[in-house]
C-alpha cells in the first residue's frame, strides 16, 4: 500500500448505546471503571465514555452522538448495539490512503477521511460482515475544533 510504512495497531473498541446512562451503568456493574469525568454529557444526556484500562481504549457513544463521526449512520435509529472496531495509524495521510484502497476494493464507505473534532484524521469502513472499522491518525492541535452539538 502506497504511503503505508507501518501496520494498523487496534487501539479501540466502541459501543454505541440507545440509551448511554444504560449502558454505563452495565457495564459499571459488570465491573469496568467509567469515572464521572471521563463521560461528555450535554443538556440532551451523555453522549461519549471512556472506561479505564490497558492497550486497547473502551468507548461509549450515544446513538444520537454516532451520526457526527459516521455519516453513514445519519438518521438510523437501529444503531443500538453496533460496534467499531477501531486502528490507528501512523499519519493523516495514511488515513486516507488506506480509505482509498480499501473502497476501491469495493468495500462499502461509511465516513469518507475528514478531521474530527478531536483532532484527528479519521474515516470509517466496512469489513464484509458489516462491521464499522475505524481508521484514525495521530491527534494534531491544528485539527481540533469545537464538539458537534448533540
């Protein structure tokens, strides 16, 4: 692959919940640590988690929040229980080289590369089975602007 020097490492997992307070309670139950501060709510509920551990980072979004880095999942409401399975990459480019490659290989596009709010290159596609695969460079200060309103 052109431009790739280096493989894609899983660092992320992410759920999406219908309803995320649910969510994290469950998975507070089942024993994980989700501390207070590391949930983003605004005046319409929590919308994106974090749990605490090692290697591979666990995030909680909202279904109402997951349109804003998925434009593919814009005005479903059947996003309850999805996943994405979540890799980083060693630069912007890479992101959309990958991107490129992997969809002109036919496979579906669901959020063509753009920078997300959280500064970083990012894109998402689908494996075979329809699982959201996330690609995303290294968070860059110049990238960041301010959260979408959910």
């Amino acid at each position: 692959m052109a431009g790739s020097e280096t493989r894609p490492v899983l660092d992320q997992v992410n759920i999406i919940g219908s309803d995320l307070e649910a969510t994290l309670a469950f998975y507070r139950m089942l024993g994980l640590e989700i501390r207070e501060e590391r949930v983003w709510r605004t005046e319409t509920g929590a919308h994106h988690a974090n749990a605490e551990g090692e290697g591979v980072d666990l995030d909680f979004d909202s279904s109402r929040f997951a349109p804003h880095f998925n434009a593919a999942w814009a005005g479903h409401e059947d996003l309850a229980g999805r996943a994405i399975v979540g890799f980083r990459v060693s630069t912007s480019d890479d992101v959309d080289a990958r991107y490129t490659t992997l969809t002109a290989a036919g496979h579906r596009g669901l959020q063509p590369p753009f920078d997300a709010f959280w500064g970083a290159r990012y894109a998402i596609v689908e494996d075979p089975d329809g699982l959201a695969v996330g690609i995303m460079g290294p968070v860059e200060s110049a990238r960041r602007s301010p959260p979408p309103e959910v």
